[in-house]
C-alpha cells in the first residue's frame, strides 16, 4: 500500500477525496489542526462518508485512517514517502500548512478555492512541485443526524469531479488530469457560476436563520436571488469570456439543482465563513460584480449579495470585525476602505446610493420566510 497524505480533514479532504482515490492502492493519513477530530479518528480507526447519487440515493464508504495528526505534532519523515499530498485546509491556512512539507519532492496538489494558494506554497517550500485542482463538487462537512448518531464523524458529499493539473499526474483513481485550457475554462466556472451563487445563498440562509442552503432555496425570494446572480453572471461570463456558451449554460443549470439538493446538508456556516475573504476585491462578489458592470449592466442580486455578506453576524467566524465595522462606519467608507472599491466609480456610487434599498430587499425577504 502507498500512503496518500491529506493536509485538512474537512468536507473535501475527509468527505470527497477518498471517492476518487483507489484505496484497494492507497492508506489515508490526514493532518488537521482539530484536536478533537484527531483525537476521534484515532480512537475509531475510520469514518464514514456518504456520497448522494441520483434522486437522492446515498452511497456509504467505510474510509480506514491509517493515520491522524495535528500539524503542532506531525512530522513527514516519520510516515512512508507520500505518493501526492492533497491540500485542503482554505486559501488562509494555506501558507502555514505546506511548512510541514519541507523535504518531500512528490506532487502537492492544492484543493484550495483560490488559484493563487499556489505561487503562495511554492513561495513557501521553495520549491515547484505544488500544483493546482478543481475540484467540482459540493461536499459536506457534516451529515444527518441519523448518521452522525452512527458515525460522529460521518459527512455527505456529491458525486463530483476533481480536475489536477497535468503535470501531477502520479495517483490512480477517478481524476480527471486536465491541461491548462480546460482548468481555466473549470475555474472561470467554479468561480463566478458556483461559488458566487453559492455564497449568496448561504448570507441569505444566515439573515433567514436557516441552518442548510438547500432550505434556502425552498424560500422563494431567495431562491429568485440566487437565480438572478447566476443570470447576471451568464450573461457577464458569454459577454466577456471565450467560453462556449453551452457550457456555461450548462453549468449554471447543474448549479441550481445542486444548492437544492436535500441530501447534501451543506451547512450555511460552512458556506458563509469569512466573508471578508468572500468580499475581496477579485473574489467571487465584489469581483463578479465588477465583471458585470464591465460588461455594461449593474448586478442587482450580486449586489443584494455583497449587502447580505455585509450583514452576516456570526460572533464565533474568523472575521467576525466585520459586524464591529458595519456599526460604526456609513456605507461609503465601508466600500471604499473595507472593500476596496474606489470612490466615485460605478460599483462604489450604485452600492452607496442603493444601499437603504437593497437593506430593505433582504428585510421583505426574511419577512417572507417568517
């Protein structure tokens, strides 16, 4: 058996990875910086992850741990020679994470949703061997309560894709090897067709006080408002972009139906953390807004969107200034010095002089649910 080693124990590295990995080849070892977690995998030798199929059969896959390690106590040169290091810790973790990998040579493949989380591990390990993935799909986690009374450390996950650079080629399983062109065609996607809506739909579920995004897409405005986003994003995307407009068509369609999928129980926590992260000024709303107002039109539900992720208040998130910031501050100098966005250009005057309404959209839409 080849050892697989796996940075982050979370929805894609525990729940969505070990799917594709031929594990008949390859034991798992993970590292993470939950003592909790660590400590449970441990002590059960295994986890259990659910894989929802078609009109919401779920698979099940009993996953051996060969190994689990807090980053404070992990060391790679007391573990067999990797054969790929997966990375799936978050785009801020990132740089601290690969300090464990000094020495190893092998592939490093980044699962992170920030495609410059790979000149910054290059940076760090001084090396080349750091290459980047795509992986498609929505994963958990967490999981139902019958199945987490089964297994704590249970998860759900899709039945997704994983696109690797090429030039990682080294680990057998369903992985899907691509070469520059199509990353960036997957990337342009998952970025503002994927992970802009979904987003959105999780600040909406936070101002509803919903625990799941497939709830939100049951509250009718809501579900409008993700739709709307990703209509906008179309339509900036074939505008802009030499893409083929069937699919993004298509992909845009995959995702509604994903966001409504029940059997997922993708938390709106999960979704909705940092979203100072989520409002860079490139990322997937404040620069997917820009993309539109490029392409000549003003994105109502994506602003709705930014608006929403400016309201979220959860006291425990990493960014959790942001609810300090939107008290003290008006929202001209939020978006011109939290956000970035210049003052005076198209985005900032619409955000700035709309803002009272679009407050009021997102209260008629929490009025609806109740």
């Amino acid at each position: 058996m080849e050892t697989i080693l796996i940075l982050g124990a979370g929805a894609i590295g525990r729940g969505f990875l070990p799917w594709i990995l031929d594990l008949d080849r390859y034991e798992l070892v993970f590292v993470d910086k939950n003592p909790r977690l660590i400590e449970t995998m441990r002590r059960q030798g295994f986890f259990t992850s659910y894989m929802a199929k078609d009109q919401g059969r779920l698979e099940e896959k009993k996953v051996t741990v060969s190994g689990a390690y807090l980053f404070s106590d992990f060391d790679i040169k007391r573990i067999p020679i990797p054969a790929t290091c997966f990375v799936a810790v978050g785009p801020r973790q990132v740089g601290d994470a690969v300090r464990s990998l000094q020495g190893y040579l092998g592939p490093i493949v980044l699962m992170e949703n920030d495609d410059k989380c790979v000149d910054l591990a290059k940076a760090t390990l001084s090396q080349e061997n750091v290459f980047f993935a795509i992986p498609d799909v929505i994963a958990s986690n967490t999981a139902s309560k019958d199945h987490l009374a089964k297994d704590p450390l249970a998860l759900h996950t899709e039945d997704g894709v994983l696109y690797v650079d090429d030039r990682a080629r080294s680990v057998q399983g369903q992985i899907r090897y691509s070469n520059p062109e199509e990353l960036e065609r997957q990337w342009i996607a998952k970025t503002y067709l994927h992970n802009t809506p979904h987003c959105i739909a999780a600040y909406l579920g936070a101002l509803l006080r919903l625990e799941y995004v497939h709830e939100v897409m049951a509250v009718t405005p809501a579900k409008q408002v993700v739709q709307g986003a990703i209509d906008e994003m179309l339509r900036a995307l074939k505008l802009d972009w030499s893409i083929p407009h069937p699919f993004l068509d298509w992909y845009a369609e995959k995702e509604m139906k994903r966001f409504s999928n029940i059997s997922l129980f993708d938390p709106i926590l999960r979704v909705a953390r940092e979203p100072f992260r989520k409002l860079h000024l490139e990322g997937r709303l404040v620069g997917a807004a820009l993309c539109c107002m490029r392409s000549g039109f003003p994105p109502v539900n994506i602003m709705l969107g930014i608006v929403a992720a400016l309201l979220y208040d959860d006291g425990s998130d990493p960014d959790r200034h942001i609810i300090f910031a939107k008290q003290f501050f008006p929202p001209a100098i939020i978006f011109s010095y939290l956000l970035g966005l210049r003052s005076g250009e198209p985005l900032h005057s619409i955000l700035t002089e709309n803002f009272s309404d679009l407050i009021q959209r997102l209260e008629k839409i929490k009025r609806h649910k109740g």
